[in-house]
C-alpha cells in the first residue's frame, strides 16, 4: 500500500491544467473536481490492470425476503459468496430472465430458508440472490475493494496504492477528466492525454507480471500476449 496523498498529484494536475495551485482552485475546483478525477484514475486503473490486488472476505447479512441485495460498502465488484454451508452458484440477471432453468418467469418472488444462485448487477451497488432468504442469514463475500473511501468530496489525505512510476498516468487521467469541461477542441486536444494513459497501463501490467495469459490491451474485441523475449 502506498503513502502518498492524491493532494500531492493534484498540484501536479493544476499544473498540467495551468490551474492556480492550492485550494480551491480558480476554474477546476480541487476537492470537488480534481480530487473526483484522481479517484475515478485509480478506480479505473485498477480495473484495466487488476493491481493493486484489493481483494476483501467479509461476513454479510442477507436481507430477508429480497431478491435485490445491497453490495457492502466499498464494494467494488464481487467475485464470490459462500452460503452457510456451500458456495452460492453465479449466474446473470440475462440468465434469470431468459434462461431459465429450476425456475419460472415469477422467479423474483421465489423464496426459500438459503439461496442457491447469486448474480451481479454492475459494478458495486446492488447484487440479486434466487431464492430470496426467507429470514435474515449471514453469508461471507468476496470482493474487490476500491482503492480509495466512498465518501465525497474526498480530502486529499487519501492515499494511491500504485507505484511511484504510475503517478503520471493518473495525473494524465485525471487532467484529461478535469478538461472535458472545456468542452469543444480543448477536450479533444485532451485525448492524447488519454491515449498516453492507456499506453502505460498496458505497459503496467507487463511490468507486474510477465506471467499472465490475458493482459489488457487497446485492441478492441480481443486479447494481446507479451511478445516473446528473443533468445541469442
């Protein structure tokens, strides 16, 4: 886990803004504004990377008689849920509507003493359970964390978890954020800070591991292998 603040990149983005530096700021607001950017670059790296590894195993309560469940706080996307005695299958909200299998187009009514089958709805909020838990029963989740707090406006004190190295592409990310408020050819012009953030991302998973099978890549539709170290 890092130490640096995100207040110490966002001087760096007011800077690549030509901001005035310090708080609040003149036309990019920086707890509000600025901060918001940094996070949503961590956030987002963290996705395209799969590092820092924020995995996270709790005990969660299911609320009784609710096919809709509220994710924990903090969540930023489930991976697993163990019932009271096994794993809870994962399947999809499309599978629940259009394949159904043990149960009928009514299934949001469904109830029973533990659910069998969980399913993700987006990126944290809400998740589903089928059948609903007819009482309140305790399950443990496994998910991945955000990097950072839910509470907004963020202070500066929170702290980036990637390498120093990586700094850049955040403030890149987040300067490019920040600039779609300019709107018209300025935010344009901010597209190749962009495009210089994909670029280190995909060569920070190359850095992390050169282990992996599937790394990401700008190609759309398909996955992109490291190319294979020459031998003399």
């Amino acid at each position: 886990m890092g130490t640096t603040p995100i207040s110490t990149l966002g001087v760096q983005v007011q800077n690549r803004l030509e901001e005035t530096t310090g708080s609040p700021g003149i036309f990019w607001n920086l707890p509000n504004e600025i901060y918001s950017g940094l996070v949503e670059a961590m956030n987002d790296l963290l996705i395209l990377v799969g590092r820092p590894d924020f995995v996270v195993n709790q005990s969660f309560t299911l609320t009784a008689n609710s096919i809709w469940q509220q994710a924990p706080q903090n969540c930023l996307l489930i991976t697993d849920i163990q019932g009271p005695t096994s794993p809870l299958w994962r399947v999809s909200l499309f599978s629940m509507d259009y394949e159904q299998a043990s149960w009928g187009s009514s299934w949001e009514s469904d109830t029973a003493t533990t659910p069998l089958r969980w399913f993700p709805i987006g990126m944290g909020g809400l998740f589903g359970v089928h059948p609903a838990p007819l009482t309140p029963i305790s399950v443990n989740i496994t998910f991945v964390a955000y990097p950072t707090s839910d509470t907004w406006p963020y202070s500066g004190a929170e702290t980036v978890p990637f390498h120093n190295e990586f700094f850049e592409a955040i403030e890149q990310y987040a300067a490019h954020y920040a600039r779609i408020k300019e709107i018209g050819a300025e935010f344009k012009e901010s597209m190749a800070l962009y495009q210089a953030y994909l670029t280190l991302a995909e060569r920070m998973t190359q850095i992390e591991s050169r282990k992996d099978s599937l790394l990401f890549s700008r190609s759309f539709g398909g996955t992109t292998g490291l190319n294979p170290i020459p031998k003399r």
